[in-house]
C-alpha cells in the first residue's frame, strides 16, 4: 500500500473545501464573477458545480490533508465515513456521493425541461439517475420569471400535443421569484429558469435532462439544441399542476429555518448573527454561504503515516475562510463546526442534509 492510499484510507474525514467546476452553455451569464467574486475563465458561466461525484464532473479537494485527493477516491474508500451508516445501508449497491450542489446563472432562459425518477431512467437504458431538485434564489433582476409546473391539469395527451406544435410554454405556470424563494421539483416536474434569475441548486446525483422546449434557439454552431420529447413525455406524470415556493417553517434553533424536507435531502437557511457551535447528526451536509462571509473552524486530524505513534497529541484546530458563494462539504463523522462571522454583516448559510 502507498502512503497516499495509507493516508486515505485512514486519515480521519474532515469539512473539505472543493474546487468549483464551471460549466459553459449558451445561457450562462456573469455574476459567478461579479456577485460572488470569482476568478473565471470566460466572462460567462452557467454553471458551478460546488459539489460533485459524477462522470461529468468530479470535485477535488483543495484544503488538509486530502489535499489534490478528488471525492471519488473518498466515496471509494470511506463511503460510509462520508455519508453516516443510515446513507450507506440505502445506497449500498450506488457507491456515489448522492447529492450534488451547483450555482446556476440564467442571463437567458433554459429549455423547458424534464427529469425522469429512477425507475424511468432505468427501464429507459439511461447509465445515469434520475434526478430530484430543489432552487434557492440568490439574485433575481426585476421583471424575471420562471416556470414551474403547469396553469392547469393537462392530459398527457395535451401536453404532448402542445410540446409537438411548440406551443408547450402556454401550458406553464409562471412565477415572479422573490430572492430567497425555494422551489421543489420532484421528478416530473415541467420547469425552466428564466433570463435574469441566478439559483443555488441542491439535487440528486444526476446530470439527466430532457428538454421539450428551447424557445426555437440555435446553438453555437447555428442549429437547434436537441430535444428530447419521447423520452420527456414518459418523464411526465398522469397529474401536473402549479408549483409554489415552500413555506418556511422554523427549526429546531433560533438561527435555523427550514425551507424543504423530502425523501433525498433537507435544507435549512442559516443567519448567524454571532458565533456558533454547530454539532453534528452523524449525516453529511453540503454548506454554502449565500450571504455575508463565515469563518468555519473544526479539527482536520493530523497527517497519519504508516506506524505512526497511538498516542498523538491533540489534532490542531484550523480554521477556513468562507465568502458569499463560497461551499463546504462536512463529512458524516465530523462531529462539529464553530462559525464565526465578521462582525459587520450578518451571514446567510445554505445546509443541505443527506437524507
């Protein structure tokens, strides 16, 4: 065994900073620079992927001693460490991290879109998942909508009539998003962000997406994005309807509100208001500062070398710097937090939970 697979399969897991990865399509737009801060490639991004496990993208670890190590190879080798023993025995033949955190920035609309369930995505021959998600607005231009489900309950016969006929956006029902809005969509769900509107997206493992609808645009190269209607239309459930932004409900802390519980994960909005000791479930969280800027302080674990001596001293304690945008991945048994925020700005923080 190497010492860098020693150090992997025994280093105790510790919250990673990851390297963003940024992905550019026709609709992207500039405020990965201009509101969160970032160093770019291209002035335009859609996409920033925060977190992830998949074969379209794959995080690297950029702080401690995992440091240049990407989530794979922790997902391979300490799967249960990384997810907690309830994540583990359900995804035990799924050896993914089995939630994904993006930023998206819509400077114009995405296609109108579906995303299959498991089941669909399998007995369709996909590799891939299916795909549960869930926006929280971060910036929104006024004026800008989205769409989420339909105006009415439409046969699937009607909506596939109207996808055919390109007449499917008049079947949508269309939301005038407020910043800090969270939206649901299960699989199934009919929807489209809309030109002006910039989202932190917590979902499934799963980069499968099949669109009805691309407003009649040209890619790149002059020629119409591909759409996927069959595959979409068997997407769709017998019942559609209005999708509304989830009520806020309170949590457990004063700090704490809960904006969605389902079946894959939770989230919960943070404002911190002064220092906090954050314990955790035995779960792993995707964190995220929406607003304002943290500083995350939690224990990384010595680097361990092969015989190294039982009796170490005290892991040392170090602390990481969070900005607005900026995200953390707080493995299963890490078992605390201390946030700090500066004393000027309140922060806001995104905690999605493993479920």
């Amino acid at each position: 065994m190497s010492p860098f697979d020693f150090l992997l399969q025994n280093q105790p897991l510790y919250p990673f900073r990851l390297e963003p990865i940024y992905k550019d399509y026709l609709w992207g737009g500039d405020r990965l620079r201009t509101l969160l801060g970032r160093s770019l490639p291209k002035d335009a991004i859609a996409e920033s992927w925060e977190i992830a496990n998949h074969p379209h993208g794959e995080s690297v670890i950029l702080n401690g001693p995992l440091r240049g190590r990407n989530l794979a190879e922790v997902v391979e080798n300490r799967f249960q460490d990384l997810v907690g023993e309830d994540v583990f025995r359900r995804c035990s033949d799924n050896h993914r991290f089995p939630l994904m955190l993006k930023y998206l920035d819509a400077r114009l609309p995405l296609s109108v879109q579906v995303h299959p369930n498991d089941e669909q995505a399998k007995e369709m021959g996909f590799p891939d998942f299916g795909k549960t998600e869930a926006w929280v607005v971060v910036d929104v231009l006024p004026g800008s909508s989205l769409w989420l489900g339909t105006n009415r309950h439409y046969s699937k016969q009607e909506l596939e009539n109207a996808a055919f006929s390109g007449a499917l956006a008049d079947c949508l029902h269309r939301v005038e998003p407020k910043v800090g809005d969270c939206f649901y969509l299960p699989p199934g769900t009919l929807h489209a962000l809309g030109a002006g509107i910039m989202v932190a997206e917590v979902q499934t493992n799963s980069d499968l997406t099949f669109r009805l609808f691309d407003w009649n645009r040209l890619d790149a190269n002059g020629k119409p994005r591909e759409l996927r209607i069959a595959e979409a239309l068997r997407s769709l459930p017998e019942t559609n309807g209005p999708v509304e932004p989830q009520h806020v409900l309170p949590a457990e802390h004063e700090f704490c509100e809960r904006l969605l519980v389902s079946e894959r994960f939770t989230i919960n909005r943070w404002t911190l208001t002064e220092p906090f000791d954050w314990k955790n479930d035995g779960r792993a969280h995707m964190w995220t500062v929406l607003d304002g800027s943290v500083h995350a302080f939690f224990t990384a674990g010595r680097r361990i070398a092969p015989r190294a001596e039982s009796g170490r001293s005290q892991d040392p304690e170090v602390v990481e710097t969070l900005r607005r945008g900026d995200s953390l991945l707080v493995p299963a048994m890490s078992t605390s937090v201390r946030w700090n925020v500066d004393a000027e700005q309140d922060a806001v923080l995104l905690d999605a939970v493993v479920m």
